[in-house]
C-alpha cells in the first residue's frame, strides 16, 4: 500500500504529541488521533507538515478551537469531535508518528479550512517539532 501524499485540509490519523507531554520528556503520543494538514511546504525533495488535533473531549476553557461537524466534509470516527486550533506538530513528511498503513478520514471542505486557517494564522501557536 503506497502512502498517501499530504494536502491542506487533509485529516488523517497521526500519533499527536500533545505540547505538556513534550516538556515533560515524552517522545510520542499516547495513540493515534484524527489530525488536519494545516500547512505544507515543499522544498525539493523535503517536504515540512504542520498539523493540528481533533480529540473527543472538550477542551478546556483557555484552548481555542471549533467543534467538528458531519458538515466539515469527511467522516471522522466520533462526534461530538474538536479541533484544536492553539497547538500543531510539525515534521518532516511522513515522519515517524503516523500508524502503520494509515487511511485518510477525508478532506475538510474549502469553506471550513477558510475560516480554520483565519483561526489558526491570527494565534500566536509555536508547533511542537517533532523531526
């Protein structure tokens, strides 16, 4: 099985490190969770991926993010589902963190990854690098 190719918008499972599990000396996630492409940079053969998380439970009040829906455009394993706009892993593709033989949920729609990317680009987020 070939590996998918990263896109913006793009949902796909990937072992999120979480940036509390970073300072506290971990290496990886705890489990595979839906994460969204919201960047890609290609330099020659070097392509550098930038994703945030979804997670089921709700965050608390001092993390920003939005509350997944049916709508977004791709078929995520649980709802209610959210999405976490002040926190990303970034790395080089396809790095080590995804799963073995992972399958894309799906893409988000245009219109949703607007109004994501608006979010995300006006926050003051550091991604946890994890090359």
């Amino acid at each position: 099985m070939s590996l998918f190719t990263p896109e913006l918008g793009l949902v796909f499972p990937y072992w999120y490190l979480w940036g509390d599990q970073a300072v506290n000396g971990y290496e990886s996630g705890h489990k595979p969770r839906p994460a969204l492409i919201v960047a890609v940079c290609v330099d020659g053969s070097c392509t550098q991926v930038v994703v945030s998380p979804f997670t089921t439970s709700k965050p608390s009040q001092n993390v920003t993010y939005m509350e997944a829906d049916l709508s977004w455009g791709t078929s995520l394993p649980r709802y209610p589902c959210y999405l976490i706009l002040d926190e990303q892993n970034a790395f080089r593709w396809p790095g080590f963190d995804l799963p073995d033989n992972p399958v894309p949920y799906g893409k988000l729609n245009a219109r949703v990854m607007r109004s994501i990317l608006e979010r995300v680009s006006s926050l003051d987020s550091v991604p946890v690098n994890r090359d």
